[in-house]
C-alpha cells in the first residue's frame, strides 16, 4: 500500500493500515519542518510510532528510501510526481490513496499513477463531489482500456476487475457524525432507503425503569463516566473503558453503565427556513413599521368609504370607488354637494398625500430586500434552540448543509469573509456573524444564551478550545463538541471537560479518525457505508457479500455474531443489478443499498448471494474483510 499526503489524515491512514490491517505501507509526505508526533492505533502504538517517526533525511530520488522493521518505509517528497511515485513502488502496488489537502494535486498524482499500473486500485481525497464522480469514471475507463478489461460496450470494466477508482471526501464522511451530534447527542450510523438512523447514547437506567434497547445495542459506555482520571474511551482504556458489540450477557451484567442503541432518531426542535434563494418571503420584504403605517392608511380608506356611504346613501362599492378617486385626486371637486361630501373628499386628499411618501419608503425597502438577498443573514430576534457552528471551510460547510438536511436552526461565525462556506450559508439563507469568536461579544451576537448546542469546527485547536470553554462559562449546560487533531490534546481537554461539567454532553472529535477507517476499507477494496465514534472509539458499518466469507456463509445470522467484532444488522434483499453502494454523490442522494431488511430473524441462514449490512470493530473488520484473512481462508 502508498499513502501519499499532507496533513494528518495521511498519517493515520498509514497507520490504521499497518497497525489494524497488517499491510505494508509506503509513507509519501513532504519533508518536515521539525519532528511531529504522528497519530498511531491501538495495540500497534509501538510498532506504528517507530515506523512513522523516522525522518527521512535523504532526498527522494536515492533507491532503497527508508525501510524501517515492520514492513513499511517513510519518503519525503514535495509532491507526489512520476519520479516519486516509482521511488515509492507505485508500480508493484496493491494500492494508492492520494490524500492531499488540494484536490488538483490528487488528481495529477492519479493520473500519473493509473499511466504506471493500470491495475492499481486507486483511493482519492476529493472536496469536489461532481468532479470526483467524472474523475472516477474517467480513471476506470482509462485502467480498463489499459488492460483490456472492458466488458461487451468496451466502456466499463469486466466483471471481476479490481482496478478501481473509489472518491472520498474526509468533510462528506466526518459531516453526518458531527452534524448528528449537535442533533441528539449520537453520530450518524448508515441511511438507506431514505432512513436515517442514529446510535444513540443513553444513560443508565434508573431502578425501576426499563431502558428501550432500540434495534439493537451497539455499545457499552465507560464505567468512569465523569472521572478525570478514569478512562478516556480509547483502545486502550482497558475494561473500564467502551466495550463495542458486547453480547447479550455482557449486556445484562452491564448494570450502571451507559449504552449505544441503534435506533431513528427526527429533530423535533424549531427549524428555519431551508429556501434557496429565489423571492424571499412577503413578510420579510417591508419593516414592521412600514407594515402598520400602510395598515393604518386601509383603515383611513374604510373609514372615509364607510363616513361617505352614510353621508350621501352611496351603496359600499360605490362609497370606496369614489373615495378611492378623491384618495389620487382624480375625482371633479364637489362644489355643488353638501358639506359633509365636501369635508370627506378634503380628508380622502389629505390621506392620498400622506400615502405617497409610505408607498415610495415600500418600493424603497423593497428593492433592498432583493439586493442583500444574496448578503448575509443576521440571527433573528427571538431565536433559541438552535446550534452554533463556528468555521465554514471545508468541514463546516458539509456539517451546515448536513444540518438544514436535517431541518436544524443553525447560526455560523466565521471570522473569514472569503470563507468557502459563505456562500452556501448565503444560499441556505442561514444567518452568519462575521468575527473572531474568541473577541468578546461574538458568540453573544450568535445567541450563545438560548443555543442548543456548539459545534467548534475552525481548524485551530486552541481557537476551539477557547470557544468551548467561554461558552461553558456562559451555559454550563451547554452541548458541545470541538475539532482536536492531538489525540493526548483532546484526550486531556475530554477528561476535563467531561469532570468539570458532568451534566452536559461533551464530545471532541478528530476528522481524521474518523475518515481514516473509510479510506482504509477503500483501498482494502471495500465501500464503508457510515462511521460513529464511541467516546475515542470508532464503530465501522460496511456492505458485504456473504460469499467467500467462511465466518457468514452459511452459517445463521445468531452464529455470525461475534461479540467485539462483527454484527449482522440488515439484509439486503434486492437483486445483484440493482444493488447500489457508495459515499452520496449529491446532498440528499440516497446511492446506499436498497431494500434492505432491518429486522433479521437469528436462525436465518445467510448464503452466499446475500448482501448484509455489519456493523464492526476496526480490527473485526480487517479480520473479516482484509486480504491477509482471505489469504488463509483460501489455504
């Protein structure tokens, strides 16, 4: 395997390879600029951190590189070019992921890679969504006229190829966990068929109540809940920390614990209005002042209609006709009539003078709603509920358009006025307040007091750090959940948080943990369908086919439980050719497996043509799905 990137999520993609999948990786970055101490996983801490942490001081064009014990080596490299990618072994390799932060730089690197081995399985990092579809296409294509492995129309691959080309996005995988956090305190499980659902965390259940275990449980919370110095819900928490998939009799033994139940969850909070530009609402064209000046002068009009029918015996319709004359002056003067018609067309003039400068201040009012149409909202007087996202770059934006998917009040701060995210924020019509969120009254104008929860998603850690604890320190009872690349970092700023304040949700979240393990099941060959963390744990949800898996083939869904590994969740029940997987290529698109069955009876047997849903452990799944596992099955 070749990882080529620049930031963190190469890393921990390298090494939830080595560390959890046991492949050979070929680590290409850019040369440091000072040691960093890079993420590692689990039980591989050791042998992962001794790979990763060789700095590579030669340049990349020497043979050999870096080969460090473990089966893995490190090169330094400004970009990933044709002379980087042969010096890395693109040419004998399993597999390639090209997780650079700049999508024009994947997309060279691919194109380079597919023209030295046609037959390597490609992984993409791509922000672009319709791009990355037609680049996917276009590099499929490409490897299967290559290798002429094209199918009757010579356009698409055979049947059996495994050339292929899978676009990711780390905002579109990380998006629903952290929207669906701010939601109901859970991470976005798997959606299909247009359902979405949820695992959601659940307190202990107090004597005498009897806890709804939803679907089914997913986890066990740690015991040392709210325990600075307890665990910390990683791998390495021990027994007190997180247990994932337990059994049903760890289950039942589990008494003063928190569980992780799936189940549907829906928002039943306030929701702002999801429009996308076009005419804005006739309540929002005219200030509430204007509004009562034009009602006051209908009211003068019915009056004097009224006043003129009782005067002169008018029938109603002819009273208004003729008063509205005398309002625009239009009406012969009644000089031959009684004083009373008199009087009334004197006061219908007067009204008409003073209903030009109302008419003209609506025109006016009107053609500036249109024109800041496209300009930023501000929040609303009044609103509550709602959720705070601060940062509208990449992640951001997908958690914001994630969130009014969903029908959730969102207000954003970004201190950039050239954000990427502005523009979809203008386009959902979501109000934004521009300003650095650590001055002072920022969050106070994003209505911090009534919010229902804080999402801290700018990219610097201690900027969301200061957020968190400012907002705390205004509503304790606060909901948050901040972005923290360091793990011991967000693993301190957890504990604390977590102690201090043991009555309110707190989460940290790393974007590349939770990304990394799709990748990783790209490059393995496989399409993971969601991803939820579970305290500093991650719970996987992937599509298989039953065939070639001795631990499923038939055996029944009972027997395929694997307590601490794998569960069966749901049956797809569709024919092959029309079985669909993969990331959403559009908001709201639904390309996940249809006809899926969610209640499976345990004594069904599973054949080897059944498609299933499972939900795994990290290490659960590389034991069922990676290429080493298959290899011994197979002998």
């Amino acid at each position: 395997m070749v990882v080529c990137g620049d930031d963190g999520l190469a890393h921990r993609l390298a090494a939830e390879l080595r560390g959890v999948y046991g492949e050979q990786v070929t680590l290409v970055v850019p040369p440091s600029r000072g040691q960093v101490r890079q993420p590692v996983v689990g039980r591989a801490r050791a042998v992962s951190a001794a790979l990763f942490d060789r700095v590579v001081n030669a340049a990349v064009n020497r043979t050999g590189g870096t080969e460090p014990a473990g089966g893995g080596r490190v090169l330094e490299a400004a970009e990933a070019t044709e002379a980087v990618l042969a010096e890395a072994g693109v040419d004998r390799a399993a597999a390639l992921a090209l997780v650079y932060d700049d999508d024009e730089t994947n997309i060279r690197a691919a194109l380079t890679a597919r023209r030295l081995n046609p037959r390597l399985r490609l992984v993409l990092r791509l922000y672009n969504r319709r791009l990355g579809q037609h680049i996917e296409e276009l590099l499929d294509q490409a490897a299967a006229l290559a290798t002429g492995q094209t199918g009757q129309t010579g356009e698409v691959p055979a049947p059996g190829f495994d050339a292929s080309t899978t676009v990711l996005s780390d905002a579109d995988t990380a998006a629903p966990a952290l929207a669906a956090t701010a939601l109901a305190g859970t991470s976005k499980v798997v959606e299909a068929d247009g359902l979405l659902l949820h695992a959601v965390e659940r307190r202990p259940p107090r004597p005498g109540e009897v806890a709804d275990p939803g679907l089914c449980t997913l986890a066990l919370l740690s015991e040392t809940a709210s325990d600075p110095a307890g665990a910390d819900g990683s791998e390495g928490s021990g027994d007190q920390g997180p247990q994932l998939l337990p059994g049903a009799a760890a289950v039942a033994a589990a008494t003063g614990r928190g569980t992780v139940v799936l189940e549907r969850v829906t928002y039943s909070g306030p929701s702002l209005s999801s429009g996308r530009g076009g005419v804005p609402p006739l309540g929002s064209l005219f200030s509430r002042r204007l509004r009562w000046s034009l009602a006051g002068l209908v009211g003068c009009v019915v009056a004097l209609a009224v006043a003129l029918t009782v005067v002169t015996g008018d029938h109603p319709l002819h009273a208004t006709y003729v008063t509205l004359l005398d309002l625009f002056a239009i009406n012969e003067p009644a000089l031959d009539q009684s004083t009373g018609r008199q009087i009334l067309q004197l006061l219908s003039g007067l009204v008409g003078l003073l209903l030009l400068p109302v008419l003209l201040a609506a025109v006016l009012e009107a053609l500036g709603t249109f024109r800041n149409a496209s300009a930023l909202r501000k929040p609303p007087r009044g609103l509550g509920g709602h959720v705070i996202l601060l940062g509208l770059g990449k992640i951001g934006t997908r958690v914001l358009t994630r969130l009014r998917e969903l029908h959730i009040p969102v207000v954003c701060v970004e201190a950039d006025p050239e954000a990427r995210g502005l523009a979809a924020a203008r386009r959902l019509r979501v109000p934004v307040v521009l300003g650095d969120v650590t001055q002072e009254g920022v969050l106070e104008s994003a209505k911090i007091h009534r919010a229902h929860a804080l999402l801290a998603l700018t990219s610097a850690d201690t900027t969301n750090l200061e957020a968190v604890l400012y907002a705390r320190s205004v509503r304790p009872d606060l909901r948050v959940v901040l972005r923290l690349y360091d793990d011991d970092f967000a693993t301190a700023v957890y504990r604390t948080l977590r102690a201090a304040h043991p009555g309110a949700l707190t989460r940290s979240r790393s974007v590349s943990h939770l990304a990394a393990p799709a990748f990783a099941g790209a490059m393995m060959g496989r399409q993971i369908l969601g991803a939820i963390p579970v305290e500093r744990r991650v719970l996987l949800f992937a599509a298989v086919t039953v065939g070639g898996h001795p631990q499923l083939e038939g055996r029944t869904v009972g027997e395929t439980f694997r307590p601490g590994s794998w569960r069966v969740l749901a049956l797809d029940t569709s024919a092959p050719d029309e079985r669909r997987e993969g990331p959403a290529e559009e908001p709201g698109t639904d390309v996940r497996p249809s006809g899926l069955v969610w209640d499976v009876p345990d004594t069904y047997v599973l054949r080897p043509g059944d498609r299933v849903v499972l939900a795994a452990t990290r290490r659960g799944l590389a034991e069922l799905l990676g290429r080493r596992s298959r290899e011994r099955a197979e002998a």
